[in-house]
C-alpha cells in the first residue's frame, strides 16, 4: 500500500464537506420510502413511483443546470445547492410537525434534491481539477469513494435505530443538517477563484445545453465508457427493488436481516477504494480499468439463485462483497480518467451531462424491469439483468491513456 499523500488544508475543508455530507445521505438512506408508507400509507405503486419520477424529474430540471455551473464560480454553487438540499429536506419534518405533510410535497423534495445534487457533483468535480495537481486525482477520488463506502456502512443501521427511537423523519432532519454543515466547510476552504469566461455567449448558449453529451460521445475514450456505465448502473439499480421484492416477500427475509446482506458489503467498497491507487501505479490504468470493470459485471447473476435462512443471506452477502469491492477501484480510476479527458472549461457540463443520463437510464430500465418482473417473475428479471452484465466488458475501451509518440524517424533509414 501506497504511503499516505498530504493534499493541503483546502482540500481537507472539502473533504470534511464531503464526509458529513455522505454520512447525512446514508442516514437517511430510505427515509422517504418509509415516510411514503408508515405515514401517508401509500401503496408500492406510489412507492415506486415517488423513487423513479423524483429521479427523472430531477434529471431533465438538471439539464440546463449544467452550462449555467460551468461559467459561474464553482465554490459559490456548491454552497448554494448544498443550501437548496437543506432548506427541502427540512421543509418536510416541519410539515409533518404540522400534520400538513402530503406525498405531493415528499415529490417535490424528491425532484429538488435530485437536480441539486447533479448541480453539486458538476460544480465539485469541476473545482477539484482546478484545486489539485493531475498526479492527485486519483488520491483525491480514491478518498471520496472510501468516505461513501464507510458511511454507506454505518449509516443505514444508524439511521434505522433512530427512526425506531425518535420517529420516522428523524434521519431528513439529520441529512438536512448535513448538508448546512456542509455548505459551511465548503465556505471555510478560502483562497480565490476565477470567474470562469465564456466565448461567443450570445451565440452559444443553446450548444452549451449539449456540449457536455456532444463531448462525451465525440471523445474515444469517454463515449464507450460513458456507454457502460449507463448500462451497468442502470442493471445494477434495476434488480434492487424486485431483489427486495424477492427477499422481503417471498423468502421471508426479516428487515434486519434484508439491511445486514447489504450494509455488510460495503466494507468491501472501503477496501477497494484504498487499493485503486496501488493497483494503477503497479499495472496501468488501462488493465484496471479492463480487468476490474469486467470482474465487476460477473456476481450480479448469482442473486438469481438465493434461497431462504443463512444460506441465502451468506450467498448475498459474498456476491454483494465482491460487486463493491471491484466497484470500490473502478469508480475512482474512472472518476480520475473522466478529468484526466476533459478540459477544464467542459468538466461540468460533462458531469452534468454524465450524471443526468445515468439517472434517466436507471429510472428507464427500473420501469423496464419492473414490467419484466410483472410478466414473469422477480427472480426471472434478476436473472436477465445479471445475464446482460456479463457483456458489458465488451464496452469498455482498450486503452484510456494515449500511445507514446512515435521516434522520429532517421534519414538513413528513409533511404534504405
């Protein structure tokens, strides 16, 4: 393992912002899902309904959200979407403090929350290119994806025991207060940053809504990546309601138990995100890339066949282990590689348009197999996204890093 690298005091403030940040969204991992059911007793159409509409919705309001972050400071936005996730989340235990809580509001705190955090990832990625050195991304990333993972850990349990102590809209409180802490470390970073200059804006602000999906696509190494992670994400996040579905209903899995085969497993994604660095300094970013986002794609089709007790939640929980695992290295080293390939006055127009597409593709193929699962059977519907997983390698591309030149060529051997 690689010696820890020092990155400086202002990316330690946005490290810190981060940590919180993460740790608040976990705790409130499935707040709304159960707000939805244990106090406005809706139905899992409704459910179901309020996850993917708040998803799509937020995706196309986020669309033009990503010209406008890339020509305005992206400290000032960060701070400002952070502001907007935390006055909605916190316009819900207010409402039901005053029993005037309605699924129509939990809707539109879906959607805001969804389109302001695609703003944020676009304005974050696009200020961590500018804040440090190209041979400290991928330490950067590798940091951020570790935090995820550690609180994607802890986070669910905790939040899990405070509902069950103080009431179901105890974790939004928390998660609202996250992100006002957040806001606040993002604030204390300092130091100054330059407004970024646009050219041509009068006549170039209706390109600006797809340079970021026009750069993506035309670039060699992005579009097939970009292409695999629609697909992957998109069949991953698929199968996680109908494997609820499976698990809770048919199996009889208790909650408990349903929480600790998926909490478990992400210590995996805190291992994987410490060995990125180690793996790509000793065999190149390419062969990571290649290897562990095809040995990724391999352990989904195994949840086809859980079955009930410990056996099945032992089977889950060593598939779930190894998905997070290489997805714990692959995530940074692409995050890394997204950067490496865009210029910094495209970042967040790319990010935007990256994370606007994975949320639509994933709310598209959640619909897809649901009806799936309707006309056959959950575990059919697991089987077939997990079958499709295994061709996803053929996407990736061959190399992420360019050719060395060519020596120049000697008069000698011109002449034979």
């Amino acid at each position: 393992m690689a010696g820890r690298r020092a990155l400086g005091r202002r990316f330690g403030w946005l490290w810190g912002a981060f940590a919180v940040s993460s740790y608040g969204t976990w705790l409130g991992f499935g707040a709304f899902p159960l707000i939805a059911i244990t106090v406005l007793h809706c139905g899992p159409t409704r459910v179901a309904a309020l996850a993917a509409a708040g998803r799509l919705a937020g995706a196309v309001l986020a669309v033009p959200l990503g010209p406008w972050v890339e020509f305005r400071r992206k400290r000032p936005v960060m701070v400002a979407t952070d502001l907007v996730r935390c006055a909605a989340l916190a316009s819900v235990p207010v409402a039901y403090g005053c029993g005037a809580l309605s699924y129509a509001q939990l809707l539109a705190v879906s959607v805001i929350t969804a389109a302001a955090d695609i703003a944020f990832r676009s304005a974050s990625g696009a200020y961590l290119k500018t804040l440090l050195p190209r041979e400290d991304l991928l330490v950067a990333n590798a940091r951020f994806e570790s935090t995820t993972w550690t609180s994607s850990v802890v986070g669910p349990p905790l939040g899990g025991a405070a509902i069950a102590l103080f009431g179901p809209v105890t974790t939004v409180v928390a998660d609202a207060v996250s992100y006002l802490l957040s806001a606040l470390g993002i604030g204390a970073i300092g130091g100054g940053e330059p407004r970024p200059e646009r050219t041509g804006a009068a006549r170039s602000r209706a390109r600006d809504l797809l340079e970021g999906w026009r750069h993506i696509l035309g670039h060699p190494v992005l579009r097939p990546l970009f292409l695999n992670a629609l697909v992957v994400n998109g069949l991953i996040m698929a199968s996680q309601p109908l494997l609820a579905v499976l698990l809770l209903g048919r199996l009889g899995f208790a909650p408990w138990q349903y929480g600790l085969v998926f909490a478990a497993p992400c210590v995996g994604g805190l291992i994987g995100s410490r060995m990125a660095r180690g793996l790509v300094e000793r065999h190149g970013r390419d062969r990571v890339l290649r290897a562990v986002g095809a040995l990724r794609a391999c352990w989904p089709v195994g949840l086809a066949f859980v079955g009930r007790g410990v056996p099945g939640m032992a089977l889950i929980i060593v598939l779930q282990f190894a998905l997070v695992l290489f997805s714990g290295i692959y995530n940074p080293v692409l995050a890394t590689c997204r950067l490496d390939h865009t210029d910094p006055g495209r970042v967040a127009r790319m990010l935007s348009a990256w994370s606007v597409s994975t949320s639509t593709a994933i709310a598209a193929m959640t619909a897809a197999w649901g009806v799936l699962a309707a006309l056959t059977t959950p575990r059919t519907a697991i089987a077939a996204a997990g079958v499709l997983l295994l061709a996803t390698p053929l996407l990736l591309p061959r190399r992420t890093t360019p050719s060395p030149p060519a020596p120049p060529a000697r008069l000698a051997d011109l002449v034979g």
